[in-house]
C-alpha cells in the first residue's frame, strides 16, 4: 500500500464559498491528469472542446509505482483540476464527479430538474455498460476472456442496444436522449462507443452498434458539433486513440490458432 504521501487532499484549505466561486466562475481553466489514453476521460475532453474551454492534459504511462509520483485522493485517475483565475485550485476525483460537474458548467444537463435526471440515468447505464465490460471482459483471466466476449457480444450488448433503442425512440427518434439538443448521455454514449471500438475484436462490437440507426444518429448530432469535430480532428485525440488500443492489446481472447500453436510447442 502506498504511502499517505502519495494522498491528495480533497480539501484544500479555502472555504466552501471560496472552492464554489471558483467551480462556478466562467474563466476557470482546467488540467485533466490521466494515463495518456482516452477511456474514462474522453467523455470530459469533448465537453471540454463543446464548451470552448481551456483546459490542458497532463498525461501519463502506466509504470510501477506511478502512485507514488502522482498524488490522487483514492489512488486512481483521472484527476481534475479546476483552476481559478487568481491560481487557486479546486480538485476534483473520480470521472463520473467530473462528468457531471462540466456538464453542469456547459449547460449539457438539459433544461430544467426533470431533464438533469432524466440525463443522468441515462449516462448512468451507458457508463456501467463499459465498467460491466472492462470487469468481466477486458481485465478478466485470460482463459475465461473467449467466453466473457461470446456472452457480451450475444446478450449484453443486444440487449443493451435494444434498451437504449426504446428510449431513443420514445424521445421523437431524433438522435437526442432527452429534449432535441446535445447532453452528457448523448455526448457519453459516443465515447463509450468508441471505447469497444479500440478493444481487440473491436470490429465485432462496432458492427452491432452501426446496425442501430438510433444509437447512430446520436453518434452523427454529437459529431457534428463543430468544436467536438475540430477536436476530434487532432492528433492529440488520435494519440488517446492509440493509447487505448495499445493498452487492450494485451487483453486479446486467445484464439484457436493460439491452442494449436501452444499444442505444437
């Protein structure tokens, strides 16, 4: 176990009127710390490009011992830090805390109290989609990653889609979960997206989401957002890209050519 220098504090010193002037104020800028991948932080870094923020990302590699270098109040990423104009720093941890709160900022939590928890369930289950996988398929024993992708590829995603299909339909059908403008589920629901696409088989889970018109007019109304495409024309986003494929590289089922090739040695 690390450390408590390895901690960081959430509270920092300043009142609770001081650290809300500071999440609220219009010229704050941003610095998300996270590995240099995309995953549980691209959902904040296209808020960030909607919202015309500036904001920086300092990005790191996986290494041993990482958490010794890089304090983070529950020893995981990502981190951000929200920066007032005068210098002071509010933290804040965990990336459904920080989805949420610049979602807030950007006004991507609907119009009124209804719509913000219509929203947030929304992003909740298109969040848990990726934690179910990433806990039972990605980052599973290796001998059981055939099957856990089989069970995914035949039922979880299906049905999924087939839930997510229904309220996209009873919300007019137009590319929007809630009301006819963009929101954190929408925004969410493309990153997500993207997600299984950078995973080994990769191709198999993006063939189910394109058969979905639904599931891909919210993939076309948040990428044609001009700020959103700018951003994802860069190569800083492309970089993230390669980050992830990288890092699941590693997580590949084995195949039968595997066993054989395993058998012959």
């Amino acid at each position: 176990m690390s450390d408590s220098h390895s901690r960081r504090l959430i509270l920092n010193g300043a009142s609770a009127e001081e650290n809300s002037k500071t999440l609220t104020s219009p010229e704050t800028t941003f610095r998300m710390v996270y590995w240099n991948l995309s995953c549980v932080a691209a959902t904040a870094r296209d808020m960030f490009a909607y919202g015309k923020a500036t904001w920086s990302d300092e990005s790191h590699d996986m290494t041993p011992g990482w958490n010794d270098k890089i304090p983070t109040p529950y020893n995981v990423l990502p981190v951000l830090n929200v920066i007032a104009p005068d210098g002071k720093e509010v933290v804040l941890s965990e990336s459904i805390v920080i989805d949420q709160y610049l979602a807030k900022k950007f006004n991507l939590l609907g119009d009124n109290e209804w719509e913000e928890w219509a929203i947030k369930t929304h992003y909740s289950n298109i969040h848990y989609l990726r934690e179910r996988s990433l806990m039972k398929l990605t980052w599973t024993w290796a001998d059981k990653r055939k099957e856990a992708l089989d069970v995914f590829l035949e039922k979880t995603l299906p049905d999924f889609i087939v839930d997510h299909e229904f309220h996209l339909r009873r919300n007019g059908s137009n590319g929007h979960y809630v009301g006819d403008r963009l929101s954190l589920a929408d925004i969410h629901l493309v990153n997500v997206m993207d997600h299984f696409s950078q995973l080994p088989n990769g191709e198999s889970f993006t063939a189910q989401f394109a058969r979905s018109e639904l599931l891909t007019k919210v993939r076309q109304n948040v990428e044609k957002n001009a700020e959103i495409a700018a951003w994802r024309a860069s190569e800083e986003w492309e970089n993230f890209q390669q980050g992830a494929i990288n890092i699941y590289a590693v997580t590949r089922p084995p195949t039968d050519g595997d066993e054989l090739h395993e058998k012959e040695q």
